[in-house]
C-alpha cells in the first residue's frame, strides 16, 4: 500500500505531499460544508420572514 501522506525536505524546507484522495475528500467536505452554510442560512432567513408576515398579519385580521 502506498502512502497517502509524504513528506520530504526541499530547499530546506518542510514539503507535506497529500494524494488526490485525501485533497478531494478534504476540498469536497469544505466546498459541502459551505454550501450547506448558506443552504440553510438562506432557507432559515426565508422562514423567518415568512413567520413574521404570519404573526404580522394574525396581529392584524386576528
């Protein structure tokens, strides 16, 4: 099995090399977390508003 994770000195610097796998798994679970971020944020400002008009308008006609 070969290692998903190598490091190695260049110029005398620390170099991490991650392979594909683990790049894409990370890059997709940030790219997914932040869309559900503002998924969700959206969709609570939406029913928010549409609760307040709700209460505004029972405030309103009883």
């Amino acid at each position: 099995m070969y290692s998903l994770i190598h490091t190695y000195k260049s110029k005398g610097y620390n170099v991490v090399r991650i392979r594909n796998t683990i790049r894409n798994t990370i890059r997709n679970t940030i790219r997914n977390t932040i869309r559900n971020t503002i998924r969700n944020t959206i969709r609570n400002t939406i029913r928010n508003v549409i609760l307040k008009i709700d209460i505004e308008h029972a405030k309103m006609y009883g």
